[in-house]
C-alpha cells in the first residue's frame, strides 16, 4: 500500500507516533484550532498505517515549522518510540529520538484530583524518574500517559 501524501519541502516529519496518537501530538505541540498561528502551518496527519517495527503508526508532517529540543522531548509523553526528521530542501537533514525530559512543566496537569495542580497546568511541574512522573506537589508517582494533557 503507497501512502499518497506530498513530499515537503522544509519542515518536520514525526514518525512513528503510536497509532491513533497522532492528533494528541499536535494539542501537544499547541498545534490545533485555538492557536491562531497554526494557521501557517501546511499539516498532514496519516493515521493507523502499517509499521514493521510498530504494527500500526501515525506520521505527522509540518510544512515550515522546525521543532526545538523542548517540543521534541513533549512528544516523549505522547509517542516514546517516535522519531523526529528535520526536512531541508525535501531530504532528511537530521534524526531524532524523542526522550522524555528531566523535568516536565505547564503542558500537563496531575491526575490525582486532589493535587493543587490537577486543574491548573500553568503550575504543574513533574520529575522524571527513570521514566515515572512526580508530582512535585502531591508526591505521586505516574506513568506518562497518565497525566492530562
């Protein structure tokens, strides 16, 4: 099966982003309706198509829009496996893998509906450790894809 999707000329290609993952990667990247400036960007998403690695994968390209460390690292909370190619005139002009930063702030809130921060991500703040999330105001440990994006 060929993907039909147009070649871009500078910009960001995430793959291998969990199937189904891929609009939760664009809220993520603040990449969606409600910001005005997304409007600039050309964005196709390709959702559930095969992977030999994965099975099943989603594939996001960006036209115009070059991701800085901080954005790649978020997509860690979302797609760990995911991989991130910068696009200079149509070819491949680096290759990253996402990790998951040391500490994480203001992109997710706790899920402990007790914490300060669960309904207040402008002060959320989580310690990565080992791949878990503290909450450095509850204390509780969570796995990534627990938190509210």
């Amino acid at each position: 099966m060929d993907l039909l999707v147009e070649k871009i000329h500078n910009g960001t290609v995430i793959d291998r982003i969990e199937a189904f993952s891929s609009l939760r990667v664009l809220e993520i990247l603040n990449l969606n309706s409600k910001n005005k400036d997304s409007s600039k960007y050309r964005i196709a998403a390709v959702i559930n198509v095969p992977s030999k690695k994965l099975g099943k994968k989603d594939i996001l390209k960006i036209e115009g829009k070059t991701l800085s460390p901080d954005e790649v690292n978020k997509i860690a909370l979302i797609s760990p496996s995911a991989t991130v190619n910068l696009i200079e005139n149509e070819k491949v002009a680096s290759k990253n893998t996402v990790t998951l930063p040391k500490e994480i702030s203001k992109i997710a809130s706790c899920p402990n509906p007790n914490c300060v921060s669960h309904n207040n991500k402008s002060i959320s703040r989580f310690q990565n450790e080992d791949g878990n999330l503290r909450c450095r105001f509850c204390e509780r440990v969570f796995e990534a894809n627990e938190l509210i994006l």
